[in-house]
C-alpha cells in the first residue's frame, strides 16, 4: 500500500516484544516507548529536505546538506502520545509540540475530543501525529482532520503497533498521509482493542490501571 510502512527491523522487534510482555513495568515500558519512537523516527524522515550550507572544516571549505531550522513540528494524541515526545526529540531537539486531547467512548470506540493547543504557524511544516497504537484508526483519522482544517499540507502518522483495520480505514480516509508503524498485529477483538497487541498503551505508560 502506497504511503505506508512497516518498519521491519530486528532492533524494533526486539523491544516491542518486551513492551508486549506483561512482566514489564511501567518504567520499562515508558523507556522502551521512547527508544522504538526513535528508532522509527530515523526511517520516517528519510525523505526530509535538506538545504545546502557552507561548512569550513580545518582543511578546507565545503558544500553539506542539513536539515533546515524549524522545519517539524510534532503532535502527540494524549493520553498515549505523550510517551512518545521524547523519542522524537531525541533526534530533532528543538521541533515544538502541539497537543490534541481524544479518548475512545468505550462503548462506540468513537474518539471524542477534548483538547487541541497547536503551534504557530504549523501549518508550514512537515508534522508528525505520535500514538503507539492504531486499533480503528478512529483517534488518528480525527487528529489528521483537525489538522488539515488548520492547513497543515504535510502530515504523518508515526505508529507502534497497529492493526490492518486502522491502517486501512486511515489511508482510506487520507491517502496522501504516509503512515509509519513499527508493527502490524493480527486483528482487533470484540472491543477494538489489538491482538496480540500490548493492552492499554495509555494505562501502561501511566500506570493507572
Ligand atoms: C488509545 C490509543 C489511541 C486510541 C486508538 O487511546 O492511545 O489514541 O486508543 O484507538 P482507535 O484507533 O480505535 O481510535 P484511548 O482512547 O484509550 O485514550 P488514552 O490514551 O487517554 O488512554
Ligand atoms: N488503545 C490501546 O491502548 N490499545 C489497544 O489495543 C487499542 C486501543
């Protein structure tokens, strides 16, 4: 499917396994979060422009390419987004944050929001939506509305596990938003969540369950 990538990795594979585990503890899960974002953040900006810069090195003068000032900004869905700021921020220290607040009704999984504070002047810049998982695709297809609604042109979606149903209900809904995930799971069960999936990303970061 054209704009979405799963990212096949042994280094990946390995710690989503240990956030799958159940043994993990939160410290263990928050940690692993933010080094599987990072992991999957250096793939997703392959194709991030770059602009030309005179460097002098103490030999001589040189032409290089580097990433230009303030280009990303990124947008984590709360609760579970969060956890994945730092992971980002790792390789791309300065880009600013915008947050957008959605939980699911538990009952309909629809995503009800509660919360949206974006940076200025978004909408000139490559942004990316973090949220570990992607089970209806509901939460994600929200945040992309409300993120074209305010002119944002290049978006996308940075995923830890997702499941085929979201993936497909989110490039049906926006075909042009390149969607990353580390992992696709097998399906989702009677209450939307994914299987074998890891739980409640939100309760294990978090630890309120
Ligand atoms: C979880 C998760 C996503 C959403 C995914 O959040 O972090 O935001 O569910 O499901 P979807 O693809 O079916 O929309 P949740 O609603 O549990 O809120 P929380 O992060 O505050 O716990
Ligand atoms: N949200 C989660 O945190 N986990 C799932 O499996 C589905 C939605």
């Amino acid at each position: 499917m054209k704009n979405v990538t799963i990212i096949n990795h042994p280094l990946i594979s390995h710690k989503v396994a240990l956030m799958r585990d159940i043994n993990t503890n939160t410290k263990q899960f928050r940690e692993l979060v933010e080094e599987v974002t990072t992991l999957i953040t250096y793939e997703a900006f392959k194709d991030l422009p770059t602009v030309p810069v005179t460097v002098t090195t103490p030999l001589e003068t040189t032409e290089q390419q580097m990433i230009a000032e303030n280009s990303i900004a990124i947008v984590p869905i709360l609760r579970a987004g969060l956890g994945m700021v730092n992971g980002v921020h790792t390789l791309f220290p300065t880009a600013k944050v915008g947050h957008i607040g959605m939980y699911r009704d538990e009952e309909t999984c629809i995503p009800q929001e509660y919360y949206c504070k974006l940076p200025q002047g978004i909408e000139n810049k490559v942004v990316v939506v973090l949220d570990p998982m992607l089970a209806t695709g509901g939460s994600a297809i929200a945040a992309v509305d409300m993120l074209k609604a305010r002119g944002v042109k290049n978006i996308k979606c940075m995923h830890i596990i997702a499941a085929p149903e979201g993936i497909a209900k989110l490039h049906e809904a926006h075909p042009d938003v390149q969607i990353y995930c580390a992992t696709c799971d097998r399906c989702l069960n009677e209450h939307s969540y994914i299987l074998p999936g890891l739980g409640d990303a939100g309760d294990r970061l978090f630890g309120t369950k």
